[in-house]
C-alpha cells in the first residue's frame, strides 16, 4: 500500500486526464446529439439519411475499433490527431449517436398537438423547436443523458489502449513497475466509482433544478 | 494510401478465426449476465434490507466501473489469489458479471410490471416462493423483457473487442496483431468496422422488430 502511496501523483494526474477527457466528449457528444437527433426530423431526404447512416456506423461497430481506426489509419490517410484528440473524437462521436437517438425520442415524445399547434400559430421552425418543442423535450432526456455520461466515463477508460495517459493507463505503469495487481486496480475503480457518483449527483440536481422551474412556468401560465 | 486487396486475402482467414472467439464470448457471457441477472434481481427484491442494499450497491458499483478496468482485475489479481483463468474464461467472466448489472434492471422491471393482483392471487393459492415466481410471474414477465435482452447481447458483442486487451485473440486482436506485424493498418482495422457493422446492424433492426412484436402483444392484453 505505501508503495501505491508514492504513486499517488500519476494517479492524480490520471484523474485529471480522465476527467478532462470525459468533459471534452460530452460537449462533443451534446452537440452531435442534437446536430443528428434534429436531422432525423429534417424535411430534406438527404439529411435524414445521412444521419442515419451515421448512427448505425458509430452504433454498429465497437468504440474500440472507432479509436484504433483514428489513431492508426487516419493518419496514414493523411489526418494526424494526436492521441488524446482521437480518444476525444472517438469517445465524443460514439456516445453522440446514442444520444442522437434520445434527443430524437425525446422530441417524438412531446405530444403531436404541440406541433400542430406550432403550426397553426405560424411559427417558423426554429420558433417551433426553440419554443414549443425543445422546452418539453430536454427535462425527458436529461435521465437518460446522465445515464449515457457513465457510459461514457467508461468508455474513457479504453482511450488507455492509445496512449492516452488516463487512469487506467496510470494503473498499469504501477502494475508494471511494483509488480502489485490489487491495490492499483483497486484504488482506481473506486475513483472512477467516486467520479461516476458525483455525476450522478450533478445530473439528478440538473433534473431537479429544470423540473422545479418548469413547475413554476406552469403555474404562471395558468 | 492505396486499399490492397492481397493483405484481405492474407488477414481474412486470421480475423474468421478470431470471429469464433468472438461470437463464443458473446454467447457465453450474455448466458452468465441473463442468468446471474435474474439471481442479482431477485435477490435486490429480497426482504431483508440488508441484502437488497448491498446487492443495490455492488450492482451500482460494478456498473460506475468500466469493463477494461474490470477485466484487467480480474486478468491480473485472480491469478495472485491463487484462481488461475485462461485469458477468455476471465475476459467472459469479466463480459458476464458486468453486464448482469444491466440485465438484472430488465429483470427487475419485468418482474415489478407484473400486476400485484398476480402475486395475490397465487398467494390465496398458497404457492410457495418458488411456485409463484416460476408459474405466475416469469411466464409473464418474460415476454417483454425479451427485446431489452436482446438488445444486451448486441451491446456485449460490440464490447468483445476490450478482451483483446487482456491478450485474448478475437476478431478485433486478430486483425490487431496482423496489423502490427506487417504495418497494415487500413485493411484489417476497416475489415473489422465492417464486420461488426454487418452482424450489429441487421441484428439492430431484429431487435426493433421484436420490440414492436412484444408491443402488440401486450398492448393487447387488457
């Protein structure tokens, strides 16, 4: 244990790089969820099917493959990222189209007579999603959305694979270099166990906040 | 960077290989995850608190812990505690334990979303614990849970490639290791994309189509 001790500097400094590394994809992920999730609505054939062939790609095939396709072949194609830019795309890119797929539901959720009603007051349709729809749709998809930030927690972890120095991969230099299995690996689920609990508790307060204030909404409008 | 139809022809008969290990982990670990799910759930229901809570906690913490990391545990410390696995009887143990956190919730929904009337009526029949779960609810609950179900064994597919990490030789290790002996990398890490997007995809739509068939079905049902 004393010897994981005089590590405790790596591991701090992995801490750091998986947290910077999940803040990073989740903006990268939010923002595709909603570029592609509203795609899907678009009136034009093209749009839609160019998100869709997005989503089952990035869907379709493992986060793994994602991340050693951009470090090892792109740049033979003459795209050089550097590792922790392709763990970011990655990580962003695969979590982005599942949450393409809430923002999508979410949307669809909000009951038909809101669109028509929409409609019918003439709005344009960034009036329609900003206004009427999207207000109703983000309290469905934040539950969800915080379930997929753990999932992509997780997912960081993978990014050790390519040289990214994260937590993991600061567990495996001290395996490496004192021969211990347990603690290292030990010590490091529970930080990640701790970073997905504050998550947890950051989400479920964001849920919180937004559902008060549209209670308060809702009673003024009556 | 030219595609070479030569390196396929030399890495496929490696990868179809490597498949077999992949669809042998996918279908032993999703039989591990159903089955030490159901036990996880029914056991989360139990009635004494103190079990129902530290099953709660240790599902929680197994799902706020990545699988790599998990699998590196069990890779590296079983071994010094004396429990010696091959690589793919961890990396399947690892897959099964993992995802039995997720399956244990379909469990647990499925078995709440029996009506209570149920559980009622087959303790007026004065049923045993036994009688009531394996002739009144399961047959009840399953049905529904199918579609999720199935949906895990995509997921568990798509996170076969993380045992590469643990040496074992899958789809993903296989094209992996070609790649990084003749420094190809554009041919066997695309062939891997496609492959997973050629099994993932069509079973994608399969899930969706049972989701709607179970649907019906209990839509149905008054």
């Amino acid at each position: 244990m004393d010897q994981v001790l005089e590590y405790s500097p790596i591991l701090i400094q992995g801490t750091i790089t998986t947290i910077e590394l999940t803040v990073a994809s989740a903006i990268v992920a939010l923002i595709i969820s909603f570029v592609v999730g509203l795609s899907r609505f678009s009136r034009f054939a093209a749009v839609r099917i160019a998100a869709i062939i997005y989503l089952e790609f990035f869907r379709g095939t493992s986060a793994i493959v994602q991340m050693f396709f951009m470090f090892y072949v792109l740049p033979l194609l003459g795209v050089h990222l550097s590792p922790l830019l392709a763990g970011i795309i990655a990580c962003g890119f695969n979590l982005g189209s599942y949450g393409s797929e809430v923002v999508r539901g979410a949307v669809q959720s909000v009951p038909r007579a809101q669109h028509e009603a929409a409609v019918a007051l003439n709005y344009t349709t960034y009036q329609k999603y900003r206004y009427v729809l999207l207000p109703q749709a983000i309290p469905v998809m934040i539950p969800t959305f915080g379930n997929l930030l753990i999932e992509l927690l997780k997912l960081t972890a993978v990014a050790s694979l390519i040289t990214i120095s994260d937590l993991t991969f600061m567990a495996q230099i001290i395996r490496v270099q004192t021969a211990l299995t347990l603690e290292p690996f030990l010590i490091i689920m529970v930080i990640y166990f701790i970073i997905a609990s504050c998550l947890v508790g950051i989400v479920d307060f964001i849920a919180k906040k937004i559902n008060k204030g549209r209670n308060i909404t809702v009673r003024k409008g009556i | 960077m030219e595609w070479n139809w030569q390196v396929v022809h030399d890495v496929l008969p490696q990868m179809l290989q490597g498949l077999v290990i992949t669809i042998e982990a996918t279908f032993i670990g999703a039989l591990l995850a159903y089955v030490l799910g159901l036990a996880l759930a029914i056991l989360r229901m139990s009635k004494s608190r103190v079990i129902s809570l530290s099953i709660y906690w240790t599902s929680e913490f197994i799902r706020r812990t990545p699988l790599l990391v998990q699998l590196y545990f069990l890779f590296y410390v079983l071994p010094d505690l004396g429990v010696f696995l091959s690589p793919l009887a961890a990396g399947i143990l690892g897959l099964g334990l993992h995802f039995s956190t997720y399956t244990s919730e379909v469990f647990r929904a499925g078995i709440e979303n029996v009506p209570q009337g149920q559980w009622e009526a087959s303790k007026s029949l004065n049923y045993s614990r036994y009688q009531t779960m394996r002739y009144v609810i399961l047959p009840q609950a399953i049905p529904p849970m199918i579609p999720p179900l199935a949906n895990y064994l995509i997921t568990m597919f798509k996170e076969t490639p993380l045992l590469s990490a643990i040496t074992v030789v899958e789809l993903f290790n296989a094209a992996n290791i070609y790649s990084n002996s003749h420094y190809k990398y554009l041919e066997p890490m695309t062939l891997v994309g496609v492959f997973f997007l050629i099994v993932s995809v069509p079973s994608a739509y399969f899930a969706m189509w049972l989701e709607k068939k179970y649907q019906r079905r209990s839509s149905r049902m008054p």
